[in-house]
C-alpha cells in the first residue's frame, strides 16, 4: 500500500489474499478490526455506510435511545473550536417505539457489529429501553451514563460510583445474554473509580471517554456561543485526555477497555491499544470526513504489513511507563 502526499487520497494495492487480519476481541465478541464508529455522529449507520463500506467497520455504534422521543436542544448546538468542536445536541431521536420498528431491523443488516446506545432521565427510563432491547440480535448495547439523573438533582448518572454499579447491574439483568458496555464521563476526578463500578456490576467492558464539559463564548454578544451555554467538547485537543484515561482504566479493571476520543489516524489508534484498548470508536473525524474511518483501516493495514505484525491484539496494554 501506499500514502500519497494528502492523506484523503490512500491508495490500496494490496491483493486480496495479501490482506493482513485486523481482527480483534472485545471479552467474548469478536470484531473485523478495532474501528468501531462511535455514537452521535453516524446517526443509525446509513448515513455513514454511502461513504464506506461494512468491511471497514469493526462495528457501528447508533444515535442514543431513549424511552420517548427527543428533540434535543434548540439551536445554536454546535460550535468549533480551535482543536475540535463542542456539542449539545440534546439526544435528539425518534424514541424507542420507532427505533424498534424502523431503525433496529435496518441496522442489523449490516455486516458488522451492531450497538445499540441507551440513555435516559431515569434509571427505570434505561431499564425500560434495556427490556425491550434483549432478545435481539445486537453484538452489544452501550449504556451512555453521562445522561442527568432527574432524581438526583440533574447531576449525571456516571458521576456517582454507587449509582454506576447499582445502574448497571439492573441493565446488566434487564439484557439477559447481550453484553453490556458503560460508557464513562470523563467529567470526574478519577475516572477509574467509575470503571471498577461498572465492573463490579456486571458491565462486559467499558467505553472511555465521552465529551469533556466545555464553552465558548461570543465576545460581541457576552454569551455563550450554544445555545444550551455548556457542550461536549470533542476532537483532537480530547486525545491526550483520553489515552491517559484509558490507562488508568486498564490498570484498574479486568474487563476491556473500548478507547476513543480525537482519533483521526491509524498512529491515534495504536496509541489507545498500547494504552489498553482492545478497540476504538471514532466519531468527529467522521463529521470533518466521512470516509475516515475506511482511511484509518487502511492505515492500519499498510503499518502492519511495514512492521511484520501478525495481529493487534498483543498491542494491547503493551506500554512501558518510565520509572
């Protein structure tokens, strides 16, 4: 393979039979390769796959899904920012009803790995959604806990250990055989208390990080540049964040550890592995481009082959701290 000056123009010329094996595992589900397209930026998957194919995803994760419909915040929600952009998009979606008639079965034609994401304002507002999601087909469902606890004064879900384990375990039961991922705030002092939560009820891995809580601000108004004053801030200036986090995740729990936060190469990925991730989610690189995620696959396959790797998953966990 080779990479020609503009990174948005990889050319491919390996054989067929000449394709390395990116194939990876998270716990018991075996994926084609780390790159899972996150939540929130792909909708529910047919906008992404009329840029890329199945073949490039290890798996696709959906819109967040809540027990009723959401129309999410009033604009403006979203902003760029020098490294990234800041969302506060609302959970915008069409609810459970819809999603299970409409959305669901056409997800699970794809050729990957299917993902549902579950939020909610109530703990019985995820085990509702959670309920009527087991027995499906899905290779995994995502618990997104960075969601305000209405009966908790608003403070989110992933914020309070004891709430992260109690949660997840009723998820956890409510689910039967499909496994359970907790994706994490990362908007705490230390990230890795939540995740021992988490496994301690039950979750089969963690995913980290979310968005971290961020503003801007319009210096000719004096306000706030979203509408909703606060937003997610995500993108490339998250990246250092979140490889830490996800290092002290992997030093702290058994379960796996799904990494994500300002991917935009194949470089970004095998960081998160050596890190301790078994895969990835990618998603603001897929707003910028579309086809990132099929640019970064071939990335992974062009530095496999330069390097005589065999496979991924003896990256993971592989960093030597300095002493």
């Amino acid at each position: 393979m080779r990479l020609s000056g503009n990174r948005g123009d990889i050319v491919s010329d390996l054989n067929a039979e000449n394709r390395v094996s990116l194939q990876v595992r998270v716990g018991g589900l075996k994926l084609r390769n780390p790159l899972i397209a996150a939540s929130g930026t792909v909708g529910f998957g047919h906008e992404l796959l009329r840029y890329i194919t199945a073949e490039d995803l290890g798996g696709i994760v959906g819109k967040a899904v809540t027990l009723l419909p959401r129309v999410g915040n009033p604009p403006p929600r979203l902003a760029e920012t020098p490294a990234g952009m800041l969302n506060a998009i609302g959970l915008q979606n069409p609810g459970l009803r819809v999603f299970l008639d409409r959305e669901l079965p056409h997800m699970l034609t794809y050729d990957t790995a299917v993902i549902a994401n579950v939020a909610g304002s109530t703990a019985e507002d995820y085990l509702t959604v959670c309920r009527a999601l087991a027995g499906s087909a899905l290779a995994a469902v995502e618990l997104n806990l960075s969601c305000p606890n209405v009966d908790a004064g608003r403070l989110p879900f992933g914020t309070d250990p004891h709430v992260v384990e109690k949660l997840t375990r009723a998820a956890k039961a409510a689910l039967g055989a499909i496994p359970l991922w907790v994706k994490l705030t990362p908007n705490v002092t230390d990230i890795a208390i939540l995740a021992q939560a988490a496994e301690a009820g039950g979750a089969d891995a963690v995913s980290a990080i979310n968005t971290l809580r961020g503003m801007m601000i319009d210096i000719r108004t004096r306000r706030p540049v979203l509408r909703n004053n606060t937003g997610g801030l995500s993108g490339p200036a998250i990246l250092p964040v979140a490889l830490c986090m996800v290092q002290q995740i992997y030093q702290a729990v058994k379960i796996p550890v799904i990494g994500g936060g300002g991917i935009r190469t194949a470089e970004d990925v095998l960081a998160f592995m050596i890190a301790g991730a078994s895969a990835v989610q990618i998603g603001t690189a897929t707003l910028l481009n579309p086809t990132a995620i099929r640019m970064i696959r071939l990335e992974l396959e062009e530095y496999m082959l330069e390097n005589g790797l065999t496979g991924l998953n003896d990256l993971v966990g592989s960093l030597e701290l300095w002493s």
